[in-house]
C-alpha cells in the first residue's frame, strides 16, 4: 500500500513523506530534524532504520531544506535536487549542516530517474528561488505529483496535473487578503508575480482546466498565515470547480493541509 502524509505544510515549514511497506522517500525537509524524526516515529518509521530512501527537494528556500544536510549526515539519506538547489543550499544560512559531499545527488529537470520503486521526473515551477521544481512520482502504475511555490502555471504544470491520480498543489493566498493585509507593497507584488506563489483563485482554475477523472484526490499546500485561511481556501476552490460542473467530494476528494500539524497518513489506491 502506498501512503502519503504531510508532516507540515506552509510558509514556515514544509516536509511530505511517500512510500509503502519497504520504504519511502521525503519531499523537503524545511522544519527541524526532531520533528521530522518524531513525527514519521509515531509512524512507525525510524530515520536510522533505512526506511527512507531519499530526500527530495523543490528549491532552496528555508521552509523547505532547513534539515536536508541533517538527514545526509547520521541517517545518511541521499538528498536529490538541482546543480543550482544544492548550490543555493551550500549558500543558505539558515542550514547550519550542509548536506555532505557522498550524499549529494543532481538531478534535471525533465529528466527521469528511481529510487527503489518510485520512477520520479522533476519538472520546472516558477519561483524566485535559484531553482525550483515539482516531481511527478510513479509508482506501480500510481501517479502522484506535487506542486508547490509556483508563480504561474505553466503547461509543464498542466500536463502533470492531468497526468495526476493524487496532486499536492499550493494554494498560497487568497487575493482579497493579500491586497488588504499588512504586508509591504513589494512583498505584495513578489507574491503575486509570475515568479511568486499560487494563488486560490489561480489553483482552482488549474484544477478546473486540467484535472481528469484519473484524479481521485487533491490536498491543498503551503497555505499563507497571514493571507489566507483553510476553510477560504477550501470554499474559494470549491466554488471555482463547481462554475466548471466539477463537484469537490464527488470528483475527486478535496482536503487542506494543516501548516504545522501532521495529516497522518493517507492510503493511495
């Protein structure tokens, strides 16, 4: 059985796990080394017991590689990313362990390759980042692709969102907020760029557009404390799919995931 789970998703923190009985692999690792270890051993999983194959990362912001050099350095769990990610990672002060030589894996965009059982294809995603990129992860005939940090949807983007049985997708801000809150006009602007983050409205109108019925669910990501709110975002996403004859529960299952407390497992079938 495949599982997934989200130890914690949003602005100040992001970290996913993916696998089955054998073993998985993490999606980012931006929030502190014992929370990562505590929470996956409520699971059952040990980070020293081989049960992690990997670490992949999307791009070299703090709330997503915080601990990446941790896990390459005890555990000695292989961290996979970009030239450019790794290189923005060597730069990042808020990395107190770099990620060590031996552990160090580059990857490319576009470009396939396997841990264990998953077959895993990073793909581009616009963000003000050195680098940044989604994964589409197959495994045994189950698509799984996440989406995260994007300033645009790109037709890369879409295709994969197609090609999705389960989709992570960041739904960042809602607009209205954003507009009317307290932050600075520039940072309002380096929000909502092209090289920003997603928006509600934005994430369901790619859902509407380019989810099939291959879809069976969607969680919703990295949502902002300050410019947003989950039943919001929820609700807002909803609507959109409904304008589109697209029922959220019927469809396909709808769910936002919380920033700092873990989702538990999720089975994917």
């Amino acid at each position: 059985t495949l599982r997934f789970m989200s130890l914690a998703s949003g602005s100040s923190g992001n970290c996913y796990y993916l696998g089955d009985d054998e073993g998985g692999i993490l999606i980012d690792a931006g929030i502190p080394i014992r929370t990562i270890t505590k929470t996956l051993k409520a699971e059952g999983i040990t980070l020293d017991g081989g049960h992690i194959l990997g670490t992949l990362v999307t791009h070299d912001h703090a709330d997503h590689i915080k601990s990446a050099g941790y896990l390459s350095l005890e555990p000695g769990i292989n961290v996979y990313a970009t030239h450019k990610v790794h290189q923005g990672i060597e730069r990042n002060y808020c990395v107190r362990k770099k990620v060590v030589p031996e552990h160090m894996k580059i990857i490319e965009t576009n470009a396939p390759f396997n841990i264990g059982d998953f077959s895993i294809t990073p793909f581009h995603v616009p963000h003000d980042s050195a680098d940044n990129v989604g994964y589409k992860i197959v495994y045994h005939g189950i698509t799984f692709v996440l989406i995260t940090d994007a300033g645009q949807v790109t037709p890369d983007m879409q295709r994969h969102i197609s090609e999705a049985n389960y989709l992570v997708i960041e739904a960042n801000y809602d607009e209205a907020m954003l507009q009317q809150g307290p932050y600075p006009q520039h940072l309002k602007a380096r929000i909502s760029s092209p090289n920003g983050h997603l928006s509600n409205r934005a994430c369901g109108e790619a859902l509407a557009q380019f989810a099939t019925p291959a879809l069976k669910a969607v969680w919703l990501c990295h949502l902002s404390e300050e410019n947003n709110h989950p039943v919001l975002a929820q609700k807002t996403i909803e609507d959109i799919l409904k304008s589109h004859g697209i029922i959220a529960g019927v469809d396909f299952a709808l769910e936002v995931l919380k920033r700092k407390v873990p989702s538990g497992y999720k089975e994917l079938v």
